[in-house]
C-alpha cells in the first residue's frame, strides 16, 4: 500500500523567503511521485513530477522537488516566495505502472506569504 | 488535445434529495478515470475510480455511487444525500506516466 506524509497543515514564510514543503511517502513500488497546488476553489493543477531519471525536477512557477529514495522523501522547494504562492499544495505517490493506478495524495499544506 | 469537463462548478441541495454530478474527457479513449472528495480542512479522498466501461472501482463505503455508461463519462450519485456528503469533488483522468489531470471542481452544499 502507497501512502503520503505532508509535515505542517500550515507553513507561513516572507515574501522573498526560501520555500520548503515537506512530503515523505511510503510505497512497495518505485514510486511516482508529484506535487500539485489548489487555489481557492479550483481544481488541482500540476506543479511537477518525478518518474523516472533525474531526481532533481523542475516544475512550474520557479519550484523544484527533490526525490531522495534514502530519505522516501520528496520535499517541495522554492528559492524565493512571491505572493501569488500562497495556495495549498499535495504531495502525492502513485503506482503509474499499473493498469488500474491509483493516486495517493497528502493532506495537504496551506502556504501564507507575508508581506 | 485532452480536456476535462466537470459540472456544476456549484450546487446546493438539501438532505435527502438526489445528486448527480457529471465528468467528460475529451480528446482521448479509454481513459482512467476517478472521483475525488475534499472535505473542509481536509485532504483528497480517491472516492471510485475505472478503468472502462460498466467497471467501477469503490474505494471507500458510503452514499454515493458512481457510473460510467461510456468512455468519456463518468457520472457521481447518491439516492440520498447526508449532512456529511458536502464537500468538494473532483474528476480526473490518468495519462499515463504525466500524471492525472483534475476538473474545476464541483462544490456541494448539503443543507
């Protein structure tokens, strides 16, 4: 069974502040692993993703995840916090290989950027 | 290229009259598909998911039940809705190793 470990419902830094959100999971498979942010009341939409391959990924908006198998970590980062991050964000693991895959995500972590 | 449809973006119903929430895909074929629900301060729960037509999948017992009368549809219902039903759902359909992709969300208001 796959599952997801999101530290902190909530993290709050400054504006300009690095970014770390952190996400450890748990899987009997090698793991895909994403990250995705909600905004108030959408839908959820793709920050990045990690299959196969480097385990550094880039994603969308300036964040990037590491994927460090040691740890069965994944945490989201961001050098620098801009405004519009503020938005919840879900680490999730699925089993991609398959044929009726499932997607486990987190709970959940809110980020606030102060000004 | 693939979109989701998911509708309504809201609804309010009271306790004890019927849901049905309906998902399409366009632009692909026999697509996995998948109902999320995301209680108030809480994370996505995978509610049912398919893989093909008439095949339906339940994760977790409860009020509701879901449907897949063709390839593209996927459709989320209840006989009855409970107090606890509120929430927001969600669609989404897998593409294989890019990950799943989510609809705008439905969100219900059981009163």
């Amino acid at each position: 069974a796959q599952s997801v470990t999101q530290l902190g419902s909530h993290v709050s830094v400054s504006e300009g502040a690095l970014v770390l959100l952190r996400c450890n999971y748990s899987s009997s498979v090698p793991p895909y692993l994403f990250w995705y942010v909600q905004y108030p009341n959408q839908g959820l939409q793709l920050l990045l993703k990690y299959t196969t391959g480097a385990t550094l990924v880039k994603g969308i908006n300036g964040f990037e995840a590491e994927f460090k198998k040691s740890e069965t970590s994944f945490h989201l980062t961001k050098p620098s916090a801009h405004m519009s991050d503020a938005a919840e964000y879900f680490c999730a693991v699925s089993d991609l290989g398959s044929s009726a895959s499932k997607i486990i995500f987190g709970s959940g972590t809110r980020l606030s950027i102060r000004p | 290229s693939q979109t989701i449809h998911q509708w309504p973006a809201t609804l309010v119903q009271p306790v004890g009259s019927p849901l049905s929430l309906e998902c399409t895909v366009e632009g692909t074929s026999n697509p996995n598909l998948y109902w999320y629900r995301q209680a108030a301060g809480r994370g996505l729960q995978l509610l049912f998911y398919s893989v093909g037509i008439g095949q339906i999948s339940s994760e977790v017992p409860q009020n509701l039940s879901a449907s897949r009368p063709q390839d593209r549809q996927f459709i989320l219902s209840s006989k009855k809705l409970l107090l606890s039903d509120s929430g927001f759902y969600l669609c989404a359909w897998h593409e294989g190793a890019g990950g799943y992709t989510f609809g705008s969300g439905t969100r219900l208001t059981v009163v």
